[in-house]
C-alpha cells in the first residue's frame, strides 16, 4: 500500500470514528460504563453532570478526530511523494500512541466493553498499516 493510500485511510478511519463518537455519544458512552444511576437530561446534580461532562469531552474528541482526518484527506491530494512518506511515519507513531493508550484505558477502566476493544483495533489496525508502508517504502516495495 503507498504512503498516499495509508494516508487516505487514515484519514477515513479518523473521520469515521469521530462521526460515530458524534452521533452516538450517549451509546458509546453507555457501552463504557459511563452512565451512572438517575441521569436525567437537564439536572445539575453531581451525578448527572459528571455524565454530561464525559459527554462534552467525547464530542469534543470525536470533532477532533475528524478534524485530524480531514487534514490527512487533504495532504494526500496536496503532498509530494517525500512528505507523504514522512508524514505516514508520524501518523503511525500518533495512532499507536493512541492505540496503546486506548488499550490501557480498556484493561484498567472499560472493562469487558467491545466498544473500547474495537477502538483500539481500529487505531491498532491503521497505525499497523503506517508501518507496514513505512518499512515498504524504506525497502522500495509498495503493495
């Protein structure tokens, strides 16, 4: 796989993940544990805010990696051959930090939750693709 196309998935994986984190906020935050006993839209109670704020930030993640994504979108259509190499060594080494922390929040915190099984999968599977590419191009193979 060239480095435009590892780009171009990376990109679509980080917006398709940031979508899902913006349209089912509340699911996805179920599914983790999030909801405590007696959230009622609206209420300041600590117990309800506490969800709500984990809400914010969830969106606020899931706007940012769609923003992330849109800027991989546009580097692989605007970048020269060079920097799309560098910029997939960067990009893999972002998406395994995200992966390895997404892991651990999963082991300590979610769970059993499939929910943070198949986030980490999905960073794991698109930072392994950086690699792969990565050593491909180093070794002047492509897919």
């Amino acid at each position: 796989m060239t480095a435009r196309n590892v780009i171009r998935l990376g990109g679509a994986a980080l917006c398709g993940v940031g979508i899902v984190l913006l349209v089912a906020t509340g699911a996805i935050a179920s599914a983790l544990g999030a909801v405590p006993d007696g959230v009622v839209a609206g209420s300041s109670d600590p117990a309800s805010m506490t969800f709500w704020f984990q809400l914010a930030f969830m969106r606020l993640f899931g706007t940012t990696l769609i923003g992330l994504g849109a800027i991989l979108l546009w580097c692989q259509s605007h970048l020269a051959d060079a920097q799309h190499r560098s910029l997939v060594k960067v990009l893999g080494l972002v998406l395994g930090a995200l992966a390895l922390m997404t892991v651990s929040q999963q082991i300590a915190i979610w769970n059993p939750s499939s929910v943070g099984w198949l986030l980490a999968g999905t960073f794991l599977l698109t930072a392994t693709a950086c690699g792969v590419s990565a050593v491909r191009a180093a070794t002047g193979r492509t897919i």
